[in-house]
C-alpha cells in the first residue's frame, strides 16, 4: 500500500509541473525560480518520506519538513497576500502538529513503544 501511494504522489508531481511552469513563471520572480524547484522538491520528498517511513516519529518529522517547505510555496507569491496565507497557514499547521505530537506521547505512554 506504500509503495501505491508513493507512487501516486511522484506521479501527481510529474504530471503537475511540466503544466504549471507557465503559471509559476507569472506568480514569481524570476531571481527566485531556482529556489521555488528548490522547494518544491523538497515538499515532494517530505511526502514522500510520510509513505515510506516505518515509525510514528518519522512520520512527524516527514510531516514537518513537508510542511515548512509549504509554508515557504506559499509565501513566495507576489503580493502581501502570499504572506499572510503563508502566516495562516503555518499558525493553522503548528496547531495541528503539537496535537498530532501530543498523539505521538499519549500513545508512547500507553504502550510503552
């Protein structure tokens, strides 16, 4: 089932961006295309990292780093606007992380492992 939905991943992330340069090159600068690839690859691997971790704990760090990169897409649009979705976006994320680590300790606490 891993390996399915790895696959269904890096395939929406190949199909997604030869059709998006177009649009990317309109939303940002150009001084900040290399890191808009930069970025986005390492969102891919974050997610990609959540199907094939084999532990809870790597499941949230997996989920961090795909997270954080995200935040950074997100800010990099032209206006104000990018920034404060970004802002939101992040208070929203870290909201539904510390439960999701909060998860991650009750269940250590309950089964010992």
């Amino acid at each position: 089932l891993n390996a399915i939905v790895a696959l269904l991943v890096a395939g929406l992330a190949a199909v997604t961006l030869p059709y998006a340069m177009l649009s990317i090159e309109q939303e940002i600068h150009k001084e900040q295309l290399s890191l808009f690839y930069s970025v986005f690859l390492l969102c891919i691997v974050g997610l990609l990292g959540i199907t094939q971790t084999g532990d809870i704990f790597n499941l949230f760090v997996f989920l961090e780093i795909s997270s954080l990169s995200s935040y950074a897409l997100i800010a990099m649009g032209r206006d104000r606007r990018a920034l404060t979705a970004a802002f939101q976006y992040m208070i929203m994320g870290t909201i539904g992380a510390t439960f999701f680590l909060i998860g991650v300790g009750l269940t250590y606490a309950e089964t010992g492992t």
